[in-house]
C-alpha cells in the first residue's frame, strides 16, 4: 500500500499526496530549477516551454506548454502524481482544472520570508527535506550579509512595455526591492501591477528607474527611451530572474543584490 502525507497548500486546499512523489510536474520554471537542485531529477517527469535550468535536464523532459497555457491533455498522459504550480504564474482555470485528477499543490509567494517557507515546504511534500533547509539557511545567510543603506533611494521597477507596467505592493519583486533597501516609487498606489503611462512615470520622477529582462525583455535601447521620459533618474538594466524567481535561483541572488546595492550606495 503507498503511503500518503497531507498537506494544506498556500490556497487553503487539503491536499493528499503519495509520499515521497514519483512522477512530479513542475507548472513554474523556477520550480524546476529548484526540484534539480533538491536532486530529484529522476522523478521530474516534464517542464514548461518556459524552463531554463539546469540545461542539460530540461532538454531531455518532455514540454507541457506555457506557464499561462499549459497543455492539459499532455499533463493526463504523464500521469503525474504531483503537480506543483504558482497562484500567481499559473492560469487559474487550467490549474482548478486539475484539481479533481491529481494532487495540485498550489503556493502563493509574495514575499521574502514566504519564500524561504515554500522551500521547506515543498521539500517536505517532495520528501527531500534536509536539502531545502540546507538551501533556505544559505540563501538566509548570504541576505542577511547585504550592505545595510539608509539613502531609500526611490526605485520605479518596470515589468512590461505598451503599456508600461510596474511592479507596485503585495510583490515578491517589492519585497526584495525592500530587502535591498531601495523604497518603491509607486508604493502609493492600489494595483499589485499598475500600468503608467510616460506621464505618469515623468511625475513620479524617480531616483532610479529599473528595466527587467523579464517578463518583457528590456534592453540597452530602451534605456534612452525611458531617459527621456525620465530625465533626471538612472536607468538601469536588471536581471528579472534575480528579482522574481523564488527558490533555489535566490542561492545566486546574494551577491547580485550586493553588487547592485553598493553601484548605488558607493
């Protein structure tokens, strides 16, 4: 007889689970990541279009669709007996469509120390428990290392292009935006991701204005569009996995945020 653990996932739902899974699917591409780094790669049995990490292992996983269209009818073949996906990445009709067929493990991360909470559980659930808390106290250890500033530079974090869209309260983003010591330039505003028009962002005039590789790919042209809009900011290029991806990527995000604090705080 298989043996089960359940859980209460981050949208309140009991959900039971064959214990340790075997065949999992990861709905998120940082979950992905993060299942290789918890050393499960045998039981990873696809990934989204959108996967990056580790190279070598997604090339040989089958592809189940985008993160926001997944294909259902590929993920019944698969069969999986775990499916781990994101309340905020993952489209919420596809995802509650799956809730009847198999154990879905929803998270919801909206912050750093939420963060840190769905590593250990998702080890738990994926019985790979002593890995997690290894990766949840380095990645504890190398933030509670970053240079501690008091200047409160204010940060305009743009997500999208036509229109434009940034990153507002309620956010991963925002929380290590936080973290690192930088105030949000549009933290007086309701929407989680408020849309702005070049209007908008020349009277928010901020001190800094960041430019994400994802999910609209930023580049070095748009610098000197946003300049113009924004005359006497600094615009910056960031890397968006750094700043979005919340499992084991954060293990790299530690000296990237010390770097990019001490550009501004010299």
């Amino acid at each position: 007889m298989d043996d089960f653990i359940n859980v209460t996932d981050d949208l309140g739902r009991e959900v039971k689970i064959p214990f340790p899974p075997k065949r999992i699917i990861s709905a998120v591409p940082s979950t992905t990541e993060f299942l290789f780094d918890l050393g499960l790669h045998e039981k990873i049995i696809s990934r989204t279009r959108f996967c990056r990490y580790p190279k070598d292992g997604i090339s040989k996983l089958p592809n189940i669709g985008g993160t926001k269209n997944l294909h259902i009818d590929k993920i019944r073949l698969l069969n999986p007996d775990l499916i781990l996906a994101n309340e905020e990445e993952n489209n919420k009709e596809q995802i509650e469509s799956l809730f009847d067929e198999y154990p879905v493990y929803v998270c919801k991360v909206r912050n750093y120390d939420e963060a840190l909470k769905n590593i250990l559980n998702t080890g738990k659930i994926t019985g790979s428990e002593p890995k997690a808390f290894e990766i949840a106290n380095t990645i504890h250890a190398e933030f509670s290392q970053l240079p501690v500033v008091t200047n409160n530079l204010k940060v305009l974090y743009l997500i999208w292009k036509d229109p434009y869209m940034a990153v507002g309260n309620d956010t991963f983003i925002n929380s290590l935006l936080e973290k690192c010591g930088f105030s949000n330039a549009v933290s007086h505003l309701s929407n989680r991701y408020p849309k702005l028009t070049s209007e908008d962002i020349f009277e928010i005039n901020p001190d800094l204005v960041f430019l994400s590789s994802e999910p609209f790919p930023f580049e070095n042209k748009h610098c000197d569009e946003i300049q113009k809009i924004a005359p006497n900011s600094k615009i910056e290029l960031v890397d968006g996995e750094m700043f979005s991806w919340y499992e084991s990527h954060l293990l790299k995000a530690g000296k990237y945020f010390k770097d990019l604090i001490l550009k501004f705080n010299p």
